[in-house]
C-alpha cells in the first residue's frame, strides 16, 4: 500500500448524499466502506421506531465497531464512514478514531440545502432502494439537531456543493 491510510467522515443532513458520496471514495484503492445504515437495518431495523431508538442503537453500534475500525486503519487500510458526522459529539468519537489509529483524516461537508435534501427524500423513498424511509416531518426533525463543524474543531474539511 505504501501510503498512510485515512480515516473519510461525511457531514450532512438526510438525503444531502452523503451515501453516494461514500461509495465514491470507496472506489479507491486499499479503500474499505462502512455503511451505519446497513449495520443498523440488519441488527436493529425491526427494533428502530424513535429517534431515541436511532440514538441508542447507534450508539451501540459505534462501540461495537470501534476497535474494528481503528485495526483496519492501522492495518494501513483507508476507511470511508458512511456515518453522520452531524453533531460535535459524533465528531468527537470520529476524532478518537483516527487519533488513535494514528492515521489522517479528511471530513467531507456536503453542504446541500434543506429543499434538495428533501426532494432527494422523497425520490429516494418512493425508490425503495434505501434501508430507511424518512418523512419530511422526520426529516426536519433530525436537522434541527445538526451542528455545522466549526474551525475550532481542528478538522481538515473538504466541502461538497450541491
């Protein structure tokens, strides 16, 4: 491989393409794709009908993988997140991750409007392609807890139009 791996995180709200995104950088090689959403559907999608359930069984999820996660990247693998990093607080694990791993990181910020996050929304459920279908009521409701990163959180960002 030659070159250090690097941890990839990917901020944005719901259907701002985040995924799609994902599976871009995961084209390159000694890349390896972590999707939440797939994870979370298999183990907990019966179980996941809150919020707060999303809340828990992520959480659960992010301990689980961890360790898995900082092997691979010290393994010298580069490891793309297809997990929100919408919250200071994701972030901060996000953080640990690479620090731990002692790789470098590059967080992509796509920084789409809430309408095209919308009408994505919608073409994407009326798809049935994706494990998750959102509301616009759950949609607005997710985002009122998004955090744009900031400076002062020392992360190298790449932002992605729309």
């Amino acid at each position: 491989m030659g070159e250090q791996a690097t941890l990839h995180l990917i901020c944005g709200k719901i259907a701002a393409g985040k995924s799609t995104l994902a599976r871009s950088l995961a084209n390159a090689p000694g890349t390896i794709l972590i999707r939440e959403d797939a994870w979370l559907s298999e183990l907990y999608g019966d179980q996941m009908q809150t919020l707060a359930d999303y809340v828990s069984f992520s959480a659960k999820l992010r301990s689980a993988l961890e360790p898995h996660i900082v092997d691979l990247l010290r393994s010298g693998l580069s490891v793309v997140l297809d997990f929100p990093a919408n919250t200071a607080e994701l972030r901060r694990w996000m953080r640990r991750l690479f620090e731990t791993a002692g790789c470098t990181h590059e967080l992509h910020l796509l920084d789409v409007s809430d309408e095209i996050c919308k009408e994505r929304l919608r073409k994407r459920n009326a798809s049935g392609e994706h494990e998750f279908q959102v509301s616009d009521e759950q949609f607005d409701r997710v985002s009122r807890h998004f955090q744009r990163p900031t400076e002062a959180e020392g992360f190298q960002i790449r932002v992605h139009q729309a």
